[in-house]
C-alpha cells in the first residue's frame, strides 16, 4: 500500500520547475518508509539545496517515528486529536 501527495510549486526560489512528491510506503510486516522526492529546473537548484532537504526530511522521519507525541511534544490521543 502507498500513500502519496504530489504538488508542483511555481518560481518557488527563482526555480524554473519544481515538483514534490511526499509518499508513505506500507512494509509487508506493516512498518513505513517515508519517501520524499523533490524536483528541480536547472538540476544545479537540487544540488544547491540537497543538504537542506536532508535536514527537513530528517525532521519528518523523527516526527512520524515519535508515536503518541506531536511536533511540539503534546500527547495524541487515540483518535490523532490533542
């Protein structure tokens, strides 16, 4: 099973293109593996860029990996609501 959100975000930082994909890939032993997939025109943009996108996907990762807790540390009850 796959979960994904695909956005293109018009002369986002002087880019000529850009194209996200965030995605969410259900395991057979029902673990997921996040997928973040950015696109950009000229391919130097990418490149400029990659290391920032680690840090913000990192992030992602943590926070998704931290059940029963939200960003800012507040406990989620069963329901996903606060």
């Amino acid at each position: 099973m796959r979960r994904r959100t695909s956005y293109p975000i018009q002369g986002l930082s002087h880019a000529g293109h850009h194209h996200a994909e965030m995605r969410a890939d259900v395991n057979g032993d029902a673990s997921v593996t996040p997928a973040w997939i950015t696109g950009y025109l000229p391919h130097e943009l990418a490149d400029q860029r990659a290391a920032a996108y680690a840090v913000l996907f990192g992030e992602l990762v943590a926070a998704v990996s931290a059940p029963g807790k939200t960003a800012g540390g507040s406990a989620v009850g069963a329901n996903g609501m606060l």
